[in-house]
C-alpha cells in the first residue's frame, strides 16, 4: 500500500487517464457543435443567395417560351403574365427568406426587408399593367414598372453583396 492514504499509483493513473478522455470527449463534442451551427448559418444563408439569385433570372426568362402561332399582342400579354407568375413564385418564398435574415446582421436584414418591399411594389405595377385597357395608361405603368424593376434588381445586387460579405467574412 502507498502512503497517500490507500490508493495505488496504478488508481492515480487510471483516474488521470478518465479526466483526460473526459475532457477531450467534451471538447469533441463543444468542437461539433460549433461546426454545425456555422454550418448551419452558412445553409441558411445560402437560402438568402439562391432567393435573389432567382429573382435576378425572374426578368431575364421571362418571355423565353415558344411562342409559335400567337400574334405580337397576345404574346406580349403571355410574357407578362409569365413574368408575374415568376416573380410571384419568387415571392411567395420571401417569408421564409425575411425570418431568416432576421437571425444575422442588421445590414442583411435590412436589405432583404428593402428587396421584399420593392418586390411587392414591383408585382403590383406588373399587375396593374396587365389588367390595364387604356394604352395610355399602360405606358405610363410600363414606365413605373421599368423604374421599379430597375431599382429592385440595383436591391437584390446589394443583397448579394451584402451575403456575400457575411458569407466570405470567416474565410481568409
């Protein structure tokens, strides 16, 4: 027997080695589940990408369709509905991106509440345009639709910036 009152050096070592493994078990498991929150972060704002992503390719397939046997007006009425139904698709998914948002920075909060807002501003003149029978009219809110347009991608563009920035700021 030891004279450190009754515990064999092999007990100490035995002991020693629980800790160690304890430890290093806690630390695995404090490792992981950082891991999988940044993960998760980076899947949900990946989420936030591909949402302006596809608002950018909205326009520009729009009117893409065959469009064999339909004469300038009704294709052009066709086009439009086709554009709406996209944007509308688009935004239908912009709840979900809004919620998401909300659990990172401000900026990128902020920016997808400016893209939800112009979204919604954008449909609406869309819309209107296309139920619209005074030529008049219609020019005027093709006019209003173009700016808006214009000024919803300049949004979705600082939206992507601004994920992108998020997304890139651990790397390097």
């Amino acid at each position: 027997m030891w004279y450190n009152g009754g515990m064999e050096p092999t007990g100490w070592i035995t002991l020693v080695a629980v800790i160690v493994a304890l430890g290093l078990g806690l630390s695995s498991l404090f490792q992981t589940q950082r891991l999988q929150k940044r993960e998760r972060r980076e899947r949900l704002l990946n989420e936030i990408i591909e949402w302006a992503i596809e608002l950018n390719k909205c326009a520009w397939e729009s009117g893409r369709t065959i469009s064999a046997g339909l004469s300038s007006k009704e294709f052009k009425l066709y086009a439009a509905f086709y554009e709406l139904i996209r944007f509308k698709a688009a935004d239908a998914k912009s709840e979900y991106i809004r919620s998401i948002a909300s659990t990172f920075r401000e900026d990128l909060h902020s920016n997808v509440e400016q893209v939800k807002k112009q979204l919604d501003n954008f449909i609406d003149l869309k819309f209107e345009n296309i139920k619209s029978r005074n030529d008049e009219e219609k020019l005027k809110l093709a006019e209003k639709t173009k700016k808006s347009e214009k000024e919803l991608y300049e949004l979705v563009e600082v939206l992507q910036k601004t994920a992108a920035k998020i997304k890139t700021a651990g790397i390097g």
